[in-house]
C-alpha cells in the first residue's frame, strides 16, 4: 500500500489519485482486445482478446457484465466482470456497431450497419425479439430518459429516426447534416444532440417537436473545417456541460450546453473518438484511435493529466456504474 501512495506522488504530483478506483474496459478495434484500465493507478491490468472488429461497448446496467459489439463476427460478446472471461454472445444480427439499454437493463437495441436494422435483444432470455428497418448505415443509438422513445442516426441517410419503444415502429425522422455518428439526450428530455461527422456540426433537436432548434459549430485556428469531425458526445448529469471528441481534429471541444457555446478546446491524441465519465465525473476518459492510447481529463480543472497506451485503434470506452 506504502509503495502505491509513494509512486502516485512521485510520478503524478499534479494532482491526487480518485478517491473512488474504477475500472474502464476499451474496445480496440484493430487489435481484437479490449484493454481493462484500473482508474486508480491508471494502468492498464488486463488485456482481452475477443472477437473481430470490436467497437460499441457497454456495462450491463447490474455492472456484472461488458457487452462488446465485435463487428466482423456478427454477435455482442458478453465478459464476465468477476472473472474477466468471454462467457456468452448476443444474436445481435450482422455488423453490430453501437447498443443501447433500456432503463432496467432488460432490452438492447442495437444498430446493424450492413443491413440498416436496429436489432431489438432480450439481454437475460439471449433471444431476438425483433427488428426495426432504419435508414442507411445506422450507427448512433440513444433512448430517452422515460424510455419511450429511441433514436438511432443513420450515417448515409444523415437522419436521426425516432423509435416508438412500445410500438417498434419509427414515428418521427429529423434531417440532420452528413455522417451523423453518435446521439445524446439531456437527462431532462429538454435537447437531443446528434454529431455530423462529415458536416461537422452538433445539431440540437427538440425531442417533444421533432424538429431541429439549432447547430454547434467548431472553429480551431490553423485547422481546416474538414479536418474537425465530430463523433462521440459526453455530457454532465446538471446538463450543464458538454463534451464533444472531434477526430482527426485531435481535440476535445467543451461546450456550454445552455447557451451551446464552445467554451475550450482540450488537446488530446490523434483521431479521438468515444469517451465516459467516471461515476463521480471528476474524469473523462477518451479514446485516441490514432495514438493507440487514452486520454484522462480532469473534469474541473478542464485539464489532461494523464495518456494511457491501450491497443490498437482504441474505439469505445465504458466505466463500472456505481
């Protein structure tokens, strides 16, 4: 124990170690492992080989599972947390990509890229239990805090589709700009924010009209507008802030969520990606899919203060809810 405190304080002196240790399971898309990060040491302490193209990855609501979407098998692959093995898959359909649960970690609703499909899971009974026919290429997934309604982006279709949850049917489609790659409701149910990574814009929705109310723009001095593409989306639970990775940009832009002003840009690794808060917030881990590492934000202070190397083409990241 003397020796963890005393190599914390020497090599990291900036700042103190969580007061909460959490552990962090990265998906590494080319690499076929996903990286098990300990948020106490930051190290990595275990790596797992899983199946093909891994990318969308999520703890189980219980946080006694990570499911990972391994895109060239076909299938979720779901690792036991207590022993750290492949236990299980999902009969997801081909190419799953991201997922979402529903509030009681009951259901699954997953994006199929190859077969523009939503593909709707019994997570317990391993079963399907439907599937919904989206736009082209779906990818972003998110549902609405009551849980009434689910969103999945369409990447060539540049659409956000709005999913009754009770009906499977689609009720609403909302135009947004090109790529759209990842979708994030305030947990109020005021704003749906959807990324564009081609269009490089956010584009705000209001979830009870269906309509967009406005756009978020980026601008780095010394970069070229196409070089900022947004994706992942990362948002404190006051709604009070955002977080938004913009790819080969190689930034974290923070966003003022009420007036939807970009505050700070956070340099990062190269080709950022996807991101999760730590339970308590005070950290924000995001994944570099150039650098092969991670990057650790001081959530507060708005700082990096640490870069883990993980393995190749680091894609999502989830924490152990607590």
């Amino acid at each position: 124990m003397w020796r963890r405190i005393f190599f914390a304080m020497t090599i990291w002196p900036a700042f103190a170690a969580p007061a909460g240790a959490y552990v962090a399971y990265v998906s590494n898309e080319k690499s076929n492992t996903v990286s098990v990060i300990d948020t106490e040491s930051w190290t990595v302490t275990k790596t797992i080989k899983v199946g093909q193209r891994p990318r969308g990855i999520e703890f189980t609501k219980d946080g006694k599972s990570v499911l990972v979407a391994v895109g060239d098998d076909d299938t979720i692959q779901i690792i036991d947390v207590a022993t750290q093995q492949i236990v299980d898959t999902l009969p997801s359909g081909p190419d799953p990509e991201l997922f979402v649960q529903d509030a009681a970690g009951k259901i699954l609703y997953v994006a199929n890229e190859n077969d523009n499909t939503v593909t709707i899971i019994d997570i317990a009974r391993r079963a399907r239990l439907g599937e919904v026919q989206v736009g082209v290429e779906p990818e972003g997934m998110a549902i609405s805090p009551d849980g009434k309604i689910l969103i999945n982006t369409s990447e060539t279709t540049n659409m956000a589709h709005f999913i009754d949850t009770a009906t499977r049917q689609i009720v609403a489609n909302v135009l947004v700009d090109g790529r759209p790659r990842f979708a994030e409701f305030k947990r109020d149910n005021s704003e749906l924010w959807v990324s564009a990574e081609i269009g490089g814009t956010i584009t705000i929705i209001d979830p009870t009209e269906r309509k967009a109310t406005g756009k978020i723009n980026f601008a780095i001095p010394g970069l070229r507008r196409e070089a900022i593409q947004p994706v992942g989306i990362g948002m404190t639970r006051d709604g009070k802030t955002a977080f938004v990775a913009l790819g080969p940009a190689n930034r974290i832009a923070v966003v003022d969520a009420t007036s939807h002003q970009v505050t700070k840009y956070l340099l990062v690794g190269q080709r950022v990606w996807h991101m999760a808060f730590t339970p308590d917030e005070k950290y924000l881990l995001v994944t570099n899919g150039v650098s092969n590492d991670v990057s650790v934000i001081d959530v507060a202070a708005l700082k990096v203060i640490k870069t883990i190397q993980v393995g190749e083409l680091p894609w999502g990241i989830t924490i152990a809810p607590q």
